[in-house]
C-alpha cells in the first residue's frame, strides 16, 4: 500500500495547505501532533481519508493531503 506523501506536492497544494493552517489557526501543539502522526508513515487509502487529532483534521485524497478542517467540521472518507 503506498504512503501518504509529504514532500513533492505540487506548489498550488501546498500553498493551499499552508493557507488552511493559517485560516484554521492550527497552534504549534496541534502542529507536533501532526509531525508525529507524519513520522509514522501511515499508509494511503484509495480515495477520500481523514485524520481526527480532535482540535483539527485532516483530509486527504489518495497519496495526497488535500486540507486542514476544525474540529466541528464534517469529514468525508474512511477515517484514520
């Protein structure tokens, strides 16, 4: 199964993920929660996929991590 990709995005997806964690206000907290979940290497589902860290999600397509939702927000996919 491949890995969720973190490095090589394309510049428009990875401009876009910078901007949610700007909107969304994810802290420096939610951000090491996130480095180490990264660190892990977790498998890509086929399709949609989501990771709930409980302050924040996120949501992803494939290999791909797609966007940052609070944690309020509807997630579609298999969840993480």
């Amino acid at each position: 199964m491949p890995r969720i990709r973190w490095s090589g995005l394309p510049p428009a997806l990875r401009d876009h993920l910078f901007e949610r964690l700007r909107q969304r206000k994810i802290t420096a907290e939610d951000l090491y929660q996130l480095k180490a979940w990264r660190e892990s290497n977790p498998n890509a589902p086929d399709g949609l996929w989501y990771k709930d860290f409980g302050s924040f999600k996120i949501c992803g397509d494939g290999q791909y991590p797609k966007t940052f939702l609070l944690a309020g927000q509807a997630a579609k996919g298999q969840k993480l």
